[in-house]
C-alpha cells in the first residue's frame, strides 16, 4: 500500500452539496440563503461590526515616545569583577570576559565585595561600586562618551529667533 492509494471507508465521506446550480439540485434560486439582506448579498468582513466604530478604530495609538537622547548602559557589578582575570579592568577586558558586549557604554554597579584592588575604567559608576573599589584600594577612571560631551542635536524642526 502507498500513500496514493489510501482512501477514506466506504460510507464516511459526504459530497458536500452543491447550491446554486438551478432548480434541478437542491438549493436553486436563492441558494439558501434566503430573500434579500446583507446575508443574501456579498460576504461581509469577519471584522465588520454591523456598522459601529470598529474595535481597531476604538483602541488608542501612538501612546508614548522613544526618546532619541536615551543612553542605555550595560550594568556590571562589582562582584562580577572577580571573575576577570587581572587588576586591571576596561570594557574590553570585559567584553574578552563576556560580561558585556561589543561596542556597549559600560556601567560599574555597587552588589558585592571585592577582595582585591582593581583598576576599573567604565563609562559610568554609581556611588556604591565608586566606594567599594575605593575602600578595597583601588582606583576608577571615566571613560568619555563615545559621542561626545553632549548628546547628539535633537532632529527635525529647529526654531531660530528672527
């Protein structure tokens, strides 16, 4: 046996029935569906609502905005430092670790000890991990910004005083 020759038992499969098709079969004239109507007629969306404000329509949009001017910082613990072999500690000491990844702004936070002196260089520290690596020994550096000292010029219409 093939899959081409399987079929269904004898008996269990019904023709569908064929309307439409005059006065000879079932179902002529109006095809069951009746006289007039929006039912009788083309088929209506399964969206439609029966001519209220659709649920698309209804819903809000556009809520909030994505603020251009956003620096997101890839957070590292000063727990996590232990982990990284050597003292000395930069984003790409970081990044050969796989604490954080290619090209990211880097954030040392406060969560833990440290049983040795480090020197960190981020992007940015929060006073709990400035003090941790601190009361340990050792020193910390601030990266610059990769764009600058300010953040990049807001776009689109820009007033001038005439």
């Amino acid at each position: 046996m093939k899959l081409h020759d399987l079929k269904p038992a004898e008996g269990s499969r019904k023709a569908p029935q064929r309307v439409g098709r005059g006065i000879g079969g079932k179902g002529g004239k109006t095809a069951g569906r009746g006289t007039k109507g929006q039912k009788a007629r083309g088929t209506i969306p399964s969206q439609f609502e029966g001519g209220q404000i659709p649920l698309l329509q209804r819903i809000p949009k556009l809520r909030g905005f994505n603020n251009p001017f956003r620096v997101s910082y890839t957070p590292v613990n000063v727990d996590m430092l232990e982990r990284v072999e050597g003292t000395v500690i930069s984003p790409e000491t970081l990044l050969a670790a796989g604490l954080v990844g290619k090209g990211e702004l880097v954030k040392i936070l406060g969560r833990g000890e440290l049983s040795q002196k480090f020197e960190v260089s981020a992007h940015g520290f929060s006073a709990s991990a400035e003090a941790a690596i601190t009361a340990a020994g050792g020193s910390i550096t601030k990266l610059p910004m990769p764009f600058g000292n300010g953040r990049p010029a807001a776009k689109g219409n820009q007033h001038t005083n005439r």
